[in-house]
C-alpha cells in the first residue's frame, strides 16, 4: 500500500538529506517512526503524503505514484485517498466542532458531502467522546479535544491510507488509548496502513514495526 524506492529529498540550505532505498508498508500494517527532533521525521511523512516531492526516487501510496503526479494531482489524491493528522491540528477558530471534522469535504473539489459523511463524522465524535460538545468552536475547547477532532477528521473521508504526526501527543493516558484504538479500528476494518510519528514509547509496543528516522537521515 506504501511503496518508496530510491527516495531522496533534502532542503536547499543547512538542512539534513533523507535517502530511503526502500520503504514499503502493507495493507493493515502499523508503523511507528521515531527518532530526534529536527531529523525528518515529519518531513518523512509529508514526501509519503506528496506534500513535498523527492528530487529523486520512487513514492507510490495505494497503486498510484504520488511522487509523478503533479500540485493539484496530488491535492486530490490527498483528499480521496488519504487521512493525515497535523502536529498542529489545523482546526479553524470559526467552524465548530462537527464542521471542523467535515472540513475536507468543504475545501476539497472531489469529495461530496452527504448524508452518510455526516453521519460518519457524528459516529467518529462519539467514539472519541465528544458528542456531548458538537456545537463547540475550537476556542472552547482543550488542547486534547482539538486533537481527537483532527484525528476524527482524518477518517471522515474513509482514507486508503492514514498518516498521523504526533496524534496523541497533547492527551492524557486514557484519550490517548482511546484515540489509537479509534486508528486501529479503522485501519483492521479497511485495511488501511498506518504510520505515525511519536515520541511516546509506551506506544511502541502496539506497532507491528518501529522505523528510526535516523536510518534515512544524512
């Protein structure tokens, strides 16, 4: 489902290279990426997403090769095919709660919203435990709660693929094991890989694998 060959990326003034040989993460199939701050771990994740484009190399995420695709391909890859959870959630102050989880469905060309998104996106609120606060606007509520939103909306669009960048890095013990168990729900139901960044290690046991950022860096 993930497949990266050859890739090599590096920024253009006093930034670390990033050289993967080869990458490949089946259907199903949990990921950690750890490793220092400041070493590629997020910068792994947006050449995964197309978000940035290698200067040489292979990426291809669900049978398509995102790295080939040009800008606005691969935004609406992104939008069809992806789940993404942002380090800084990227919630709008102006939207609440529910319109926030439907987001994609508002700025993205090719996503419909419908009923059954809706409906979706009422489901996923309730299994992160926030039904109880859908006409909340993002001031309102806490640096947690703005969290299991951004992962709420990361599902709402039934990605092939979902990429996590610290998803749980603002929660307490307990929402943290109920949003990863939110992720892995939904990954063993569809099949759709997962690879997250984080830097709680009491997380790593539940990964199948643990990537060390530093393999690539250079």
């Amino acid at each position: 489902m993930i497949d990266v060959s050859q890739m090599t990326f590096g920024y253009p003034v006093g930034g670390f290279r990033l050289e993967v040989s080869e990458l490949r993460v089946a259907a199903g199939e949990k990921v950690a990426v750890i490793g220092p701050s400041g070493r590629g771990k997020t910068t792994l994740l947006h050449l995964l997403a197309g978000v940035l484009v290698p200067a040489g190399g292979r990426v291809a995420v669900d049978g398509t090769e995102v790295s080939a695709l040009k800008h606005e391909d691969r935004q609406d890859f992104r939008a069809l095919r992806m789940g993404m959870v942002f380090q800084e959630f990227e919630l709008l102050a102006y939207l609440d709660l529910v319109d926030n989880v439907l987001l994609p469905y508002r700025i993205s060309p090719v996503l419909e919203l419908d009923d059954e998104a809706r409906q979706r996106a009422d489901r996923l609120v309730r299994e992160v435990g926030l039904d109880s606060k859908q006409q909340r606007y993002p001031g309102h509520l806490s640096q947690g709660e703005r969290q299991r939103i951004a992962v709420c909306r990361a599902l709402v669009t039934r990605p092939a693929v979902i990429l996590g960048d610290e998803p749980t890095g603002n929660l307490d013990p307990d929402n943290r094991d109920q949003v990863m168990d939110t992720l892995w729900r939904y990954s063993d139901e569809t099949g759709a890989p997962l690879v997250v960044v984080t830097h709680d290690h009491e997380l790593l046991g539940r990964f199948h694998r643990t990537i060390d950022v530093e393999e690539f860096a250079r």
